[in-house]
C-alpha cells in the first residue's frame, strides 16, 4: 500500500522572542508517530535566534526543509514560499505557536487511506486561551464537548466556505491534497496583513469532500499575536471585507449570511476608526490620505439596510445615527476617543 508523503508548513517569525515557539514547534513535530513527512519552515526575516535555531534542527533531521527569506509584512508571502516548497501528496499549515498531538498526522493518514475519495481531513480542533484554560473544540461546522463525542462525518468544499462568510463557522486544520493546496497561490497579489485569510476560502471552495480525523490541533490565542496587535494594519481588515463582499456575491453565497457579514465588517469598520485616530498625528499626509480613503470606501460599500436589521430598539436607533454618513462615525469616535 502507497504511504502519502505529508509536508507540514510552518512559518516562523521571531518565534523565540515570542515564546520560544521554535523549540515548542519542533518538539511537537518531531514527535509525530507517522514518519514519512517533510517539515518546511520558513523563517520569515526574523531578528532574534528564530534561523539560528531552526538551523540546529535542521542539521539533526534531513526531513527538515529550511527556507529564509526576508520579511515582506504580511504573513500570505511565507506561506506562499512553504506552498511552492511542498512535494508531499497533502499538505497543512501548522501555525509556530500551535501544537498538534504526536498521533495527529497518523491519525489523519489513516483517513485518507481508507477513503481515497476524500481530498481534505481536519483534525479535531481544541482551542485555549494564552493562560492554556480551553476554551473549546470544533469538529468541522460543530462544536463539540470532548473528545469522545466525536463521530465521522464528511462536509462539501462549497458547503465549507459558504460558513466562511462574515466568520469562520467552518474550522479546519489539517491535511490538503497536493493538487487542491498548490493550485491557488498564497501569493496574494494585494499586500494586507489577512490576505492568506481570502486565499484560504479559495482553497476551500475547490475541495469537493471535506471529513475529519481523531487527531487533535492544539490552537492557542495569544494577546499579542500580529492579528491582535494595535497597528494601522488593522485597517486592512476593512479592505479585505470589501474584497470578500463582492467574492461571496459574486459566488451566490453572500446572501445566506449578509447579516453576520455586514455586522463583522461594521465592527472592523468601527476598530479601524479608532485605530485611525489613534495613529492620525504620528503619519504624514500621504498616509492619512491613504488610510481615510480606505476608511471611506469601506463605509461606503457597508450594506446599511442588512446591517441595522441586525439592530432592534435603542440599539437600532444608535447605530442608524453613526451610519447616516461617514462624517457621523468619523467624528463620533475622533470626539469619544
């Protein structure tokens, strides 16, 4: 019987500052009970010990494929170097400050080789908060209450992303045929700190059957991740609503699910205001310009209609106020701030 050979990719940026996320990750992935695999990490223009480390690993372990490159501030271009790299049959992302347990890719293998029809096998997914308090865990489009509740079930690629749209109700970490993973580029050709999140819904669009395994994806929220930080990068997440709006039309599945899109992209609106204001006298004014132009088209292409439906009362009325127009939110937080 053919054994798949599986890459795992994982980018690393100033992991050993952050956590010593270096020695974390590759313990874990070293310790895969499953051995046919090749390890792809790529060092994302880090400043601390992040190569050096990865180096000594990589000297220990021929499996282990290490890939520097410069740091070009969105984490879509190093996933793109890890995809291009990859030459397994499927392929995952493992993030540098997760774990998986030592059964997981074993686990996932034996999915797929009972079922070759199935392009796509998701580990369980445990989630914990930084102080490692769980918090939850997912199996697919569900939540679950442990691990014992687990049962077999199979999900279509376009059923997948329809429940990406406003937010992930879809949750999945794990394995990707090589064809589906590498035929869509992380390469984003528009820089914004989530673009690996639009790309990601792409990929899952083509897969056509989607299950899950009894291995376990160990995913942690840290307070200070790239993604929770207080930066103008944050306004990019009012771009990437704009992009994902006219996708999921485009796609016929917007519609199902316009009110959780509308009120998550009002949210991001409202946070990249404040993050405007906060950062408004430290840029220059070609960077204002930028940042309020975007700022701009991102209020005005919010669906106000679906949005206050989402409203009832006071509620309703409050948010019709700050809506009326873009000067309305603008300086409502510019004086609240």
């Amino acid at each position: 019987m053919h054994l798949p050979k599986i890459s795992i990719i994982t980018t690393f940026y100033n992991s050993v500052r952050l956590g010593n996320f270096v020695e974390k990750s590759m313990a874990c992935l070293l310790s895969q009970t499953y051995k046919y695999i090749e390890f792809i990490c790529v060092n994302d223009g880090s400043t601390d010990e992040t190569l050096e480390q990865l180096k000594e690993y990589a000297q220990k372990d021929s499996r282990i494929i290490l890939i520097d490159k410069k740091n070009e501030g969105v984490a879509q271009y190093a996933k793109a170097a890890g995809q291009e790299a990859a030459t397994g049959d499927f392929i995952m992302l493992l993030d540098h400050d997760d774990k998986i347990s030592d059964d997981a890719i074993a686990q996932a293998v034996d999915v797929i080789t009972s079922n070759p029809e199935i392009d796509a096998v998701s580990m369980l997914i445990k989630v914990y908060y930084s102080n490692g308090k769980e918090r939850c865990l997912y199996q697919l489009n569900k939540e679950i209450p442990s691990l014992e509740d687990f049962e077999p079930a199979i999900i279509t690629g376009a059923e997948a992303y329809g429940l990406t749209v406003g937010r992930y109700d879809f949750h999945f970490r794990g394995l990707i045929v090589k064809e589906k993973f590498k035929a869509i580029s992380y390469r984003y050709p528009e820089k914004i700190v989530n673009g690996d999140e639009i790309v990601e819904r792409q990929i899952i669009k083509t897969l056509d059957k989607i299950t899950s395994c009894k291995g376990v994806y160990h995913h942690y929220i840290y307070e200070n991740s790239s993604a929770k930080s207080y930066h103008l990068k944050k306004t990019d997440l009012v771009r990437t609503d704009i992009i994902l709006r006219k996708q999921f039309k485009n796609d016929g599945v917007y519609d199902a699910r316009k009110g959780i899109f509308e009120l998550i992209a009002y949210k991001n609106l409202i946070t990249a205001i404040k993050v405007y204001h906060h950062f408004e006298k430290k840029i220059s004014g070609t960077e204002k310009k930028f940042y309020l132009e975007r700022l701009q088209e991102g209020f005005r292409k919010l669906e106000r209609k679906t949005l206050l439906s989402q409203f009832t009362g006071f509620a309703k009325l409050y948010h019709w106020t700050l809506t009326i127009s873009f000067s309305a939110i603008y300086w409502f937080y510019k004086i609240k701030d």
